[in-house]
C-alpha cells in the first residue's frame, strides 16, 4: 500500500512541475511564424509605383485609393480609402511610399479623353499582397468604363 502512493506521489510531482513548464514554452514563438506580423499601413520603407491602363492606353492624371487591411473592393465611396493619390496630368504613373508588409486594395478613377464622349471616367482595382516591408515593386492597375 505504501508503494502505491509513493508512485501517486512521484507522478504527482512530476505533473505539477512539468505541465507549467510546457505551458510556458507552448506560448512562446517567433512572431512571424504565423504571418501575422504584417500590419499594413504607411509604417514601412515599401514603395509601389502604379501604372493605370485602359485597354492598352495608359490613363493620365488617375487619382489612386488605397484600403489597408482589404483584398476585396470597399466601394466607389473614397472615405472609405485609408490614403490616396494622383498621378501626374501628363503621366499614368503614380507612387504610393511608406508601405508596410500586409494586405491592400488598391482602386483607380481616371479619364480616357480618346473615348467618346469625351471625359469618359474609367476606374477599377486589384488586391494587392505583399511580405515586403522595403523596396520597390511596380503594378499595372487596369482600369475601364465599367462594361
């Protein structure tokens, strides 16, 4: 009988030191492990340099919206954009600076003067991912007149 309850003992002991320890080590990763580290925004050192295109034309002066966090279209609505800018009138380009790793949508407004009737506004968006929290990286943003 004493035998018996020295061993309940010893697994007793055993258990009351060893399940907090493996406790502690359970909690205890990389942050990155899971991708979850990413929190996009205008907190890192990525740039991206947007090309807006309209068939095979490039769209000059577009004005481009952001939504940090999003892979699926927020909506025409620019309030509901976390940041925006506009290419120059003479270039479809656009750069948007200081962009972290994460997730993004990314919607374009432009006019394709060649089109008639004139001023016809064309616009349209893409997801945007990215684990880069430095460089450059350049995208086409296709744009149309919402055929």
């Amino acid at each position: 009988m004493k035998k018996i309850s020295s061993i309940y003992w010893s697994v007793f002991v055993i258990m009351v030191f060893t399940v907090p320890v493996m406790l502690l080590f359970q909690g205890c990763k990389p942050e990155d492990e899971d991708g979850d580290d990413c929190s996009p925004g205008r907190s890192g050192n990525l740039r991206i340099v947007l090309n807006m295109i309209h068939h095979t034309r490039p769209i000059k002066g577009a004005t481009v919206y952001i939504k940090y966090g999003a892979v699926e279209f927020p909506g025409e609505d620019p309030g509901l954009y976390d940041y925006s800018t506009t290419a120059d009138a003479w270039s479809s380009f656009a750069a948007i600076d200081s962009l972290a790793c994460g997730q993004y949508y990314i919607y374009a407004v432009g006019i394709d003067s060649l089109l008639d009737p004139v001023n016809w506004i064309c616009k349209g968006g893409i997801p945007y991912n990215t684990s880069a929290s430095s460089g450059t990286d350049s995208l086409n943003v296709y744009i149309t007149e919402g055929d």
